[in-house]
C-alpha cells in the first residue's frame, strides 16, 4: 500500500533512534512467535519464517477472508494466481496488540475459535 509523506518522515526520525528500533524489533519477534503458535495450535497452513510477515492459506476462500477481515479494518494481501502461494494472504506482523485483533478477525471468520 502507498505510504504518505508524513509516514516517510516518521520513519526516517525512526531510524535514528537505535533504542527505539531495537524495541521494535523484539516486540515483532515476539508477535510473530505468538501468531506461529496460534497457527500452530489450529492447524492453519501457513509459511513464517524470518521476514515480517508469514503466509496462511485459508480454510475457505482467501478472497471472501480477505474481504472479511478489509470489513474488521485488517488488510493484508490475496495472493491468488501467484505461483507456489496462490490462495494464500500475505499478512504484516505488527505488534502482539495488532496480531491479536488479526488473530480474532480471522479466527471468527475462519471458524477456529477455540
């Protein structure tokens, strides 16, 4: 998605301030062993690896999930006719916060709320 000036500022401020990167980067860590636990726990295909964000491949249709979740506020990227990940959702690791309204959205959606 496109990024606005004042976005690119903050990042630039950001990216001098080493303790704040740092933090950053644990909090994201963190989140992503949590949301990997969580697809883990409810057998969702998925692909996470060292990146910021992971794959899933949805139960039902990405595209209806996608839509569900662009209704909760939640983007994240249909992958559907990509070679290799089609049907997937390519979704950005934020925060544990973030993860856990992605986590509810899409679970409720899903159907793997337990």
């Amino acid at each position: 998605y496109d990024v606005n000036s004042f976005a690119v500022t903050a990042a630039l401020a950001a990216l001098e301030d080493q303790v704040y990167i740092d933090e950053y980067v644990s909090e994201i860590l963190k989140s992503r062993a949590w949301i990997k636990t969580k697809l883990v726990e409810h057998e969702i295909r998925h692909h996470i690896d060292g990146g910021n964000y992971f794959l899933i491949w949805p139960k039902r249709d990405s595209k209806d999930i996608e839509q569900c979740l662009r209704n909760e506020g939640i983007l994240v990227r249909n992958m559907s006719g990509k070679s290799l990940i089609d049907r997937s959702l390519r979704v950005s690791i934020g925060t544990k916060s973030q993860m856990k309204q992605f986590w509810g959205a899409f679970s409720k959606y899903e159907g793997t709320t337990r």
